[in-house]
C-alpha cells in the first residue's frame, strides 16, 4: 500500500481545479468510503438500538403524576403512569384526527406516550398525551408500581393493608406512610415465598405425579394391544398397574391437600390500592409478582433494581401470553437444542471433512462434492425446514411411532415436531459449514507435518489420531462455534420442526427418561417473531422483544467472537509451519 | 501408499503390529463410509424434495378393478358410490333403490321407494356430494331422498349401514293437477328450502319450494310448501338445472338453447324472468350439462366433442353466462360425471371412450377406452375419486379404480395465467385453501415467484452498490488498522439473525419510514452530492490540516457527516412534508401519484434484507479485490496512474468475476429469506412492481402455508415444489458463482 499513500499525498499537495479534482477519481474515492461509512452507521445504529430498547426497559423510571385536560371532552383528568416514547406531531395531523387546538404555540405538538396500566380498570394500557395540556407535573412518593400477574402493571397509591379481611395497617394516599409501607412489603414478601413453593410443588410434584400416569396409561394399553399374552397374565398386569394408580392418587390426594393448605395461606392477605383518578381496588397479595416506589429510589437502587429486573426477566417464565414475565424457557431451548444439534454435528462434520481431504482420492468427482457442499450452505434454511418436516417428522417420525410407540397412537410421539428433529434439521443445516472449517483447517496443515509422521513409521490412522486431529481441533471448534451461532439464530427451519410459541414444560426434567426428545421447546428467535407479530398486546411486548433481540445478538456475538479469536489463535500457532 | 513396511520395526511384537494395521484398515473403512453417508444424507435433500414432488407431474391412471353383471328388471337411473367405495347405490326405473357391494354386485339392502304402478319418469340430483336426488314419477309427483351410510362396529370388524332418509319428507309431493308424468326434473336441496322443478308431458313447468322448519321442541320437520307454473317453455325443453341458490333456473332446450329463468321474478309476474338467453354451441347438439362441483360453472358436452365450461360474469351489474374454458375432448363426448371434492370431471364417449379432466388446469389427465364400445347408460364416481362405476344396456357393471391424485396441477396452472371460477379474466392468483369445501385452489407460482425477485431486486439495488462500494474502498484504499477493525464488524452483520432483522423491519423500521416519508426520499437525493461537496471542501483545506489525516481514513471523516446528514433530513421531515406534501407524505402518494401504500412494503423489505445481504456481497467481494496481486497495482501506480485509474482499468477487470460472483451469492441469500420477508411485508401474493407495496415470497409462503398442508394433499406437494424450485435456483446461482472463484483462485495463482 506504500505506493499508493505517495501517490495520494502527491495528488493531495496539489492545487487542482473542479475539473482536474474530479478527473484525478479523489471524489469517487470518497464515494466508496461512504458506502463503509454508511454500513458502519447502520451496524452500529441497529446494536445501539437494540441496546437502548432492550434494557431501558428495566429501567425504574420516575413515575410522573399530573392533571390533563381532554381535548376532545374539556374534562380534567389525573394521569398517573411512565413516559415510554415522544414525538413531535403537526398541527394539521392532530386537526384531521379531530382536536381543537388553538393557532398559536407552533406548527409543531409535542405528545407522550404514557404507559399508564390499570389495564383492568381502564381497558387500555398505553395512550398518547399531548404535553402541552398537563398541567401540574409531580412525581409523588407515594406512588406505586405493582408488577402482577394478570392485567400487567399497576401504577397507584397503596391505601390499607388487610389480613382476613381485617385492616391492620393503613395510610392516606396522598401522605406516604413508611410503616405501612413497610408491613406491605412484608406481607408481600411472604406471598411471594408462599408462591413459590406453589409453583415449585406443582411444577416438580404435580407434573412427575401426571407423567407416571400418562406412563401407566400408556402401559395398560400396551398390555390391551399385546396379543400373545394369555389371560391370566394380562390380568395380573392390569391388577399390578390398578394398584399403582390407586398408589398414586393417594399421593395426588396428599398433594392436593397440601396446594389447598397452600392456597388459602397465600389467599390470606390483601390490600387496597386506589388509582390516580380515585378508584379503589382490593388486590390479593398472590397476584403480585413484585412492588415498587420508584420515585423514592436513587440512582444507585435503581441500578440495583435494574438488575434484579433482568435478572428475573433471564430466569422467569413468561406471563401473560409472553408479553411479561421473563424468557428462561425459550433461553433453555434454544441452547438444548443447539447442544443436540452440536452433539450430532461435529463427529459427522468432521468424519466428512476428513474423508474428502485425507481419504478421497482428490479429483473430479471429490471436486464436485467439495462444490456441492459449499453451495449446501447458501441453500434457503426453509428448505431445511421442509425436508425436515416431510422427511423426519412425517416420514422417519411417523415410522418410529408404528415400531415403538403404537400404545400412545393415535397421539403422535415422534411423527409431531419436536425437539429431536428440530436439532436434526439444524444438524443437516450446519453440516456444511463444519466441514467446510474443518476442511480449511486441514488444509492448512503442511504435507512436512504428515509426511513426518508418517516417516517415523506411523500408520495413516495414527498419523491423523495423533498429529493431524490435534493440529486441526481449533479449525474443528471454529467450525462448530460458527455452526452454532448459525443454529441460535436460525427460526425459520424450526417454525416447521418443532418450536412451539409456549411449552408447558421444558423438555430436560427430573422425569425417566429425563431428556424428552419428542416434546416441542420454546426458542429465543421464534419468541422474538411470535410476541412481536403474533401477540394480542405487541405495544405491551415491544421493549421485551428488544431485550430477547438484545440477548440473542449478545449470545451470537459472543460465539462468533470466540470463532474468529480461535481462528485468529489457531493461525498464529501454526504460521512458523507454514514455510 | 505411506503403510509403514515392518522391516526395520521386527522387534516389536507381530501381534502389536497386527492390531495397529487393523486399526489403520478400520479407521479407513469408518472415516470411508462416514464422509460418504454425510454426504449421501445431504445429497437425500434433493432426492427427497424430488420424491415429494414426483407425484404431481404423473399422469393419471385407470385400473379395471371389477366386472360383473347385475339382475334387475329395470334400466338404472342412478348410481353413487359411498366415501369408503364398499358399497354403491342404484336406483332403476321401477323406483328400487338397491345397495350392492362394490367388489363383487352383491345386494347388501334393497328398498323400494315407490308404490306399484308408478314408475320413474325422470330423475334429478341437488348435487352429487350433497347425496340428495329427486324422482319424477309417472303420476306427476316428485320424490326427494338422500342416501346415507354409517359405519357400525361390531367389536374390531366394521360394517357400512346404508340408509335413505327424505329431507322434505317421506312421500312424492304432487306437482300436476293433470297427473301427467314429470318428463324432466331439477331440484335443489339447502338448509332451509328446498326448490323442484318438473317438466310435464303438457309442457309446463311447475316450480314448487319446500321451506322447511324444525319446531325445536319437538324437534320435528315442519314444511310449507308454494308452487306456481310457467307455461310458455316451448316443446323441446331437454334439461332443467338449478342454481344453488335456488334462485336461477336453467332450461335447456332444443340444439342449444339455454335460457336462465329468475325464479323470484317469475313468481311475482313473468315478465322479465328471463334474464338470460345463450346459444351454447354452433350447430352442434348438447349432449349433457351439469354444475361442477360447488355450483359456480356449468360443464356442457355437445355432439361435436367439445366440452366447455361455462359461468355467470359480472358486466356494470348485468351479469352473464360467459365461456371460459374448452376443454380438448374426443369427438363424441356424451356424458360428464364430475367429482364430489375436486373441480375435476370424467367425460365419457359413446364410443366408449373415458377422459379425466379438470377445470382449473383445463386439461385432460386421461385418455382411456373403457371397452364397453357404447355410452355407458349410467356412470358414477366415488367421493373420494378413486372409484368409477359404469353400468351398460346389458346391466354389466365394470368397476375401475382411478389414481389420479393431484389433476389441478400441470406447469400452465402454475405458471400460467388461469381463468379462476368468478374471476372476470385470467389472472395469475395464489390463494391455496378456503373454508368452504368447494373452494377452487389457486396454485400460481407466478405471484411468489414475482414477489421473491421483487423483494431479491429492491434488496439487491441497496446492498450491491454499498456492498462494492464497501469492498472497494476497504480492500484498496483503506488503511490496514482501520481494516482489521471493519472485518469483524461486518462478520458481525453477517451473523446477526435475520429474525432480528425482520423484528426491527417490521415493528420499527416500516412505522419509522411511513412517518419520515421525506427523509428517506431527502437522504437518497441529497447524500451523494452532500459526501461529494464536503471531498472538495476537504480537498481545498490546506494541506497541513489535510496532512492530519492519514491516507485510507476518509470513510472515518465522512461517519459523521453521514449521520449529521441523516439527522438533519430526519429532523426535518415533518417540515418537508408540510411544505412539499401537503402535511401528509403518504396521502399525497396514494391521492396525488396514485401510489397505493402498505406500511410493510418492499422499500422496507429492501432495506432489511439488503442489510443482511451486504455483509455476504462485501466480504466475498472484498476478498476478490484485495487477492489481486500486488505487482499488478504496484506496476500499474508506478506507471504514472492515479488509484482510480488503477482501480478501474486493472485492479476491477481482475476482480470482477469474484465481484460477480459475490452478487450471485447475495442474491441466492436474497431469494432465500425467510423471516424478513415473513416479518417486514404484509405477505399478500400480489404482482405489482410498486416499491411501496408489500409481496409474498416463495419462502415466507412455505413458512406460512406447510404447517397447515394435510401431508401428501396437492398443496403439501405444491409447497414442496416452491422450495425445489428455491433449492435448484440457489444452488444453480452458487455453484456458478463457485465456479467462477474457482476459475479466478487458478488465475491469480499462475499470475
């Protein structure tokens, strides 16, 4: 390039007419960096855009209170909520949508959207507010934030707090009172634990309870199908599983004692809230997730608060038809799926790999495979998709269902999208990028190596055990790592085979056979294209689609970082061999 | 070849020896057959995908299953195969509805519907799926049934109940005072009323309607019936066919006189009750007409061979009868029986010649010649279409099976454009499944095949400018620092997950740009000479400030030019469109321009997937140019030319098949996608060129569509067909562009 640059400066300590400017191709050049400036924008603009969306959004923010006069009715009325987006609206919009406003004060409005809650109480969670007609804004102590599990946010003023109906603690909303505050927070702290161990005993208990039935079920109509079997034996089968049905509704029974006990100790509580515009609500306390006076935390709570929120939102199941809550199984499925997939790929891919540069005899025919495997990797995902759902699903699925699982009939086992042909699917996806890796990074390895070891008297399989393998892992692991990153990303394939907007369980639990390759997951990518597009509330969803998009390209990131780190390691240690 | 000799290694032991070369065979073998079953499975895409789609371009096929002959004392008038094809009806003159079995013409149930001395004089069906049909008798009275079968299990073996039920009910309704034999019959059986139209030897026509109740207490079926007749019908009157609605009656008449009679005007007074008067064909005879399935078109077979479809258009209100369709049919057709599930039909010769056809693709599927040599005198084809019964003069019955699964779908229903049932022209439409049961399927490829290269084109017109752009600059002009930080950058773009892409498309991008309308056009217009005028300001600096910046760092300088630019236009935006627009960028389009808009349109697609495709032409096309050997632009500069002129005349001929290449492969990824296109359009399969509104791309189509496919429907296999047609384009597209690397890779190495 050092030419070049002299050629430049030389052009550069010239004085040249327009003519001459154009004529030498300096503003060309500067055309062609525009297009890498342009694109640098654009990358960078879309990260910070996820970036600010995605975790704004867990962000306390100061909760604002203030009186608004209606356009429409000339009523005023007390808002209370958090401001989530403005913008500037003309005048002549704002007129044809059919308000009375007066000349003066610009060609431009500045309204809010303001998130106000309540969706119980008022129907609708979100509504613009042109800023000009608040009158009065204030950010009262007092106020609060309750995350619940229906109906979204609450924004209001606590009023009482009741155990059994009975008032043991109580406070004007318009003076906050850090007493009953404080036995708020500790009523809710016990719900809260009170739940868990509902959820815990009905996620783990309640569903092995279910599963050994579904078990049993499935045995007795094994036993119905069987043929061979003479009576008597068939009796006593049926006899032995009757008796651990009875076995097992008897702990159902307990079981179910135990959740009612539960029940009515959670159900104990409440407490009355009243909103901006004075209606009074009494909640119970096992409908709130958590609580919040944002207006009293300082910036280093916050923070803290900032975190516990994503936190939860990386733990937590989603509520609400996934427009709250957190994405823990969707984060699961994806990253078991991509072990799976991971798992089937990298033997296979790297065998291929192998035997076409090690093994095949290098000609037109190892070519024209070489070409074709390559091109595998421009192939549309969805193509994958429908092979692997007409192939495996439909075709293999189907089969096994006949062969093994004839008892669950005509409920599919394997012939229904699940997790084990999602993974295979992806698995045949990627297939091409190990290979082509691994391909590159044998390559990359001198003939001296080999010939090497080979002259030492090593045979060709300890030559490629010993020496090769090792020397090629890091292309190996680029391979796979890319692979990876790859599948994480990829939905539409996986629409076809097996992903499922919401699973009722994950399918890894503490249930023989523990792992259930035929349960449909839930996937980061999907979750992001069904909240955003398929969600009743997508203006309630849109800032946690931008925090799973957040986290999906921070997943992705991170595994194509490490890829080109471990090629870039990879071409460090073995360029002394290159000569 | 390199197998170490034990020579000079004998003091090991053999048995050592023995098992290290074992391993050496086994470790071939294994990796052998390994790499070729990967191989092998990927290469089971294609051949899977071609076994999916096989069934759709095979022709039809005619089996003879059965052949017996039946005693009867009466000629058939009707026959009708039951869904499972165990069983078949046939009713004959003396009014016998008898139930045989298929396989064998054993009576499973016999029933007379008639008392004796009345005969049957005509017959008519409401329709052949809806199993009701109508006996003129010879008394003037016309009765309605319907045949019905359950299946009854007696522990694992299951039997076929057949049944005849009376939807108006269980006794002939008398329509002539005279008692004249009804000579030709329609009727029409709906959920409410019920239509007859009868023929008398004296020539008129009676028109009775059955509205029918069910008291819901009792729950029993109470009818009101009204008649009236017409009587200037003329003496040649051959068929009588009901519209579905029961309003329209059509009466066919002489050669080939069709007239349609507005019922509800005919009752009210006769004038104007004609609304309608065709001459079906030139000269030749009529031999049959009927409806296909669900009622829309009528299907006429005349004496010259032709068959024809016929159905109403709709003209400035006045609707007419219009021909739209003929099929090519052997001379002599003379019968058509049509399917119950399908547009499709089987025409019969007195000859004795049998055609499968289909409406839709307007094709014959099938020639075959039944061997009866003459018009069977009665024909039935099972629901399911797999069946086809014939009953010839000498009461032999000769059953056939048919295996004609996917008939709708030929290369010119899917690529052509079709005249659909109540379209006023031929268009190219897809639109694969509907509620109702007698819905026409529309398989044209045509709209997402446009869609795809609309939505590959706008993305292609952002992405290839910036991508070459992008890869000239940084792989010739660039300072290496600033490279090695741009690479990963845009790895990074290239792996970001287009469901993000799609998300951000959708839900931020196509509001953002409907509400900026100006900005996008103000950016587009004045970016170029913005970057341009702030080069030749910068080229005037002094040289000393000049001098400050390294060479290869100008992309650097212009970032922020770029985004104040984009800022500004932004910001501007709703001042431009006040002034320029009338206060509202997109009205102005649709009302001023006639442009119509769709939020999620192709400009936004454009941009979305031209952002995923950028990175994939960037960095093929980056490795392109910067593989150009050294010497060349080092000669090249030295000879006294300027970069650019380096660039242009030696540096772009060398790199430009790798530069072509790259744009192969960006467009294979264009036409590809899925999840923007499924996210960031509205996803109707409309042709229209128009920048500002939405497409269906064959891809978001199977995303969409293949869920719901029942497996092994023509639709299932059609959807297969699409991504065939996806996998052969992108791989034809990449492996030419892969060639043409190839062929430059050796070029560069002999340079």
């Amino acid at each position: 390039m050092n030419t070049v640059e002299e050629k430049n400066s030389l052009y550069k300590s010239r004085k040249q007419s327009v003519g001459a400017w154009f004529g030498s191709g300096e503003p060309w050049i500067w055309v062609t960096g525009s297009a890498v400036a342009a694109s640098v924008i654009a990358v960078v603009g879309l990260l910070l855009i996820l970036l600010v969306r995605g975790l704004s959004h867990f962000w306390p923010a100061d909760i604002i209170e203030f009186e608004y006069l209606d356009e429409r009715s000339g009523q005023q009325t007390t808002v209370v909520g958090e401001i989530t987006d403005s913008e500037q609206v003309s005048l002549e919009q704002l007129r044809s949508a059919g308000l009375q406003l007066p000349e003066e004060g610009g060609e431009f409005r500045q309204r809010d959207l303001i998130k106000t809650g309540n969706r119980d109480v008022t129907g609708s969670d979100f509504r613009w507010y042109l800023s000009e007609n608040m009158r009065n804004i204030r950010f009262p102590k007092g106020l609060m934030v309750l995350e619940r599990y229906e109906w979204g946010n609450f924004y209001g003023y606590l009023l009482n707090v009741k155990e059994q109906g009975r008032e043991i603690a109580a406070q004007q909303p318009a003076e906050f009172d850090p007493e009953t505050w404080q036995v708020f927070e500790a009523r809710l702290k016990r719900a809260i634990e009170l739940n868990d161990t509902i959820k815990a005993i009905e996620k783990h208990e309640t569903r092995a309870l279910n599963y050994r039935l579904e078990r049993l079920r499935l045995a007795e109509r094994e036993l119905e199908l069987e043929i061979g079997l003479d009576a008597l034996a068939k009796n006593l089968a049926m006899a032995e599983i009757a008796q651990e049905r009875a076995e097992i509704d008897a702990e159902y029974e307990v079981l179910q004692t135990r959740l009612t006990d539960l029940h009515q100790q959670v159900d104990r509580d409440s407490f009355t809230a009243v909103t901006a515009d004075g209606r009074q609500l009494s909640l119970p306390f096992a409908k709130i997730v958590d609580a919040l006076l944002p207006n009293q935390l300082n910036a280093v709570e916050k923070t803290w608060v900032w975190f516990t929120k994503i936190g939860r939102f990386l733990s937590e199941d989603p509520r609400e038809a996934n427009t709250e809550g957190g994405v823990f199984p969707a984060i699961f499925g994806t990253v078991l799926m991509v072990i799976l997939m991971s798992i089937m790929v990298t033997p296979f891919g790297v065998v291929a790999a192998v035997y076409l540069r090690e093994y095949a005899r290098q000609g037109f025919v190892t070519r024209t495979i070489r070409i074709a495997v390559n091109n595998l990797a421009g192939v549309p995902s969805i193509v994958y998709g429908v092979f692997g759902l007409g192939f495996f699903v439909y075709g293999v699925g189907e089969q096994i269902d006949q062969l093994f699982f004839q008892a669950a009939l005509p409920a599919p086992t394997f012939g229904t999208p699940g997790l084990l042909w999602a993974s295979l699917t992806l698995a045949i996806l990627t297939v091409p990028v190990v290979i082509v890796a691994t391909e590159e990074g044998l390559s990359r390895i001198p003939r001296a190596v080999r010939e090497g070891s080979l002259a030492l008297g090593a045979t060709k399989a300890e030559t490629l055990w010993r020496v090769i393998l090792p020397m090629a892992s890091p292309a190996m692991m680029t391979g796979v790592i890319l692979a990876v990153a790859r599948a994480a990303g990829e939905v539409a394939p996986l629409m076809l085979v097996g992903v499922v907007k919401l699973a009722p369980a994950l399918p890894l639990d503490g249930n023989f056979p523990y792992l259930h390759l035929d349960q449909k997951f839930m996937h980061l990518g999907f979750h992001i294209y069904d909240v955003g597009f398929q969600s009743p509330n997508v203006e309630a969803a849109r800032p946690l689609v931008y925090a799973t998009a957040f986290l999906l390209v921070v997943v992705i990131a991170v595994l194509n970082f490490a890829a080109v780190s471990i090629r870039n390691h990879l071409r460090e240690k073995y360029k002394a061999l290159e000569h | 070849m390199n197998k170490p000799s034990g020579s000079f290694l004998q003091e090991s032991d053999s048995f050592f020896q023995a098992k290290r070369r074992f391993k050496d065979r086994f470790a071939r073998h294994a990796i052998a057959s390994g790499g070729l079953a990967v191989i092998g499975a990927i290469l089971l895409i294609f051949l899977y995908l071609l076994y999916e789609i096989m069934p759709l371009f095979q022709s039809a096929d005619i089996e003879e299953q059965a052949e017996y002959s039946i005693s009867s004392d009466h000629d058939p008038v009707h026959l009708a195969i039951e869904e499972q094809g165990e069983l078949f009806l046939r009713l004959d003159a003396g009014g016998n509805a008898n139930f045989h079995e298929v396989d064998s013409g054993g009576v499973r149930k016999q029933q007379s519907l008639l008392e004796s001395g009345v005969r049957v004089s005509s017959f008519a069906v409401s329709s052949e799926e809806s199993r009701v049909f109508g006996l003129g008798l010879s008394n003037g009275s016309v009765l309605v049934a319907k045949h019905d079968y359950e299946p009854v299990y007696t522990g694992e073996s299951r039997e076929i109940v057949p049944s005849l039920s009376f939807p108006i009910g269980d006794f002939p309704r008398i329509l002539t005072d005279s008692s004249s034999a009804i000579r030709v019959l329609a009727i029409r059986d709906g959920e409410d009323q019920a239509t007859i139209a009868a023929l008398d030897e004296a020539h008129t026509l009676h028109i009775m309607q059955v509205e029918k109740e069910q008291n819901f207490l009792s729950e029993e079926w109470e009818f009101t019936e009204k008649s009236f007749a017409l009587n200037d019908i003329g003496d040649s009157v051959r068929y009588l066919l009901l519209s579905e609605d029961q309003r329209y009656l059509f009466v066919l008449s002489g050669q080939a006189e069709l007239k349609v009679i507005d019922l509800r005007a005919a009752r009210s007074s006769e004038i104007d009750a004609v609304v309608g008067q065709y001459t079906l064909t030139a000269g030749a005879m009529v031999n049959d007409i009927r409806f296909l399935l669900g009622g829309i078109s009528l299907l006429v077979s005349d004496s010259s061979g032709a068959v024809t479809q016929w159905f109403w258009q709709s003209f400035d209100g006045l609707r007419r009868l219009e021909k739209v369709r003929e099929f090519a049919t052997k001379p002599g057709s003379a019968r058509i029986v049509t399917e119950q599930r399908r547009k499709g039909f089987v025409v019969l010769g007195d000859t004795g010649s049998l055609q499968l056809a289909h409406a839709t693709s307007g094709s014959t599927s099938l020639d075959a010649d039944t061997g009866l040599k003459r018009l069977p005198v009665a024909a039935a084809i099972a629901p399911r279409a797999n069946l086809l019964i014939l009953e010839d003069d000498t009461r032999k019955i000769k059953v056939w099976q048919i295996d004609n699964p996917h008939p709708e779908v030929t290369f010119s229903a899917l690529w052509q454009q079709v005249w659909y049932e109540s379209y006023s022209e031929p268009e190219y439409v897809w639109q694969s499944s509907a509620s109702n049961n007698d819905f026409e399927p529309k398989y044209s490829f045509s709209p997402l095949a446009f869609g795809t290269l609309k939505a590959a084109f706008y993305s292609m017109l952002l992405a290839a400018p910036l991508a070459i752009c992008g890869a000239i600059y940084t792989a010739f002009f660039m300072a290496p620092a600033i490279r090695r930080k741009i690479k990963p950058l845009v790895e990074l773009m290239e792996a970001l997950p287009t469901v993000i892409l799609g998300f951000l498309a959708g839900l931020w991008l196509a509001p953002f740009v409907e509400k900026h309308l100006p900005a996008m056009f103000s950016m587009l217009l004045l970016m170029p000479p913005a970057i341009l005028l702030f080069a030749f300001v910068w080229s005037r600096l002094p040289a000393r400030l000049r001098n400050l910046l390294p060479d290869g760092w100008q992309a650097l300088l212009l970032i922020p030019v770029i985004a104040l630019l984009g800022a500004a236009c932004i910001a501007a935006s709703q001042s431009m469109e006040l002034l320029f627009f009338e206060g509202d960028a997109r009205a102005w389009l649709t009302n001023d321009l006639g442009v119509s808009y769709d939020q999620r349109n192709a400009l936004v697609v454009g941009v979305a997937m031209g952002f995923a495709v950028i990175p994939t032409i960037f960095s093929i096309a980056e490795d392109a140019i910067f593989a150009v050997p050294k010497h060349l632009t080092n000669g090249s500069l030295a000879l006294g030319a300027t970069p650019w002129q380096t660039l242009l005349r030696v540096v772009m001929p060398t790199a430009s098949p790798g530069i072509f290449s790259a744009m192969m492969i960006g467009l294979g990824r264009a036409v590809g996608e899925t999840m923007i296109v499924l996210m960031a359009t509205g996803n109707t399969p409309i042709m229209d060129a128009n920048i500002f509104e939405g497409m269906r791309t064959l891809a978001a189509n199977i995303a969409v569509e293949v869920p719901e496919a029942e497996v092994d429907s023509s639709h299932y296999r059609v959807l297969f067909l699409a991504a065939f047609v996806l996998f052969m384009f992108t791989f034809f597209v990449n492996t030419i562009a892969e060639l043409i690397r190839q062929r430059l890779r050796e070029r560069y190495g002999s340079l």
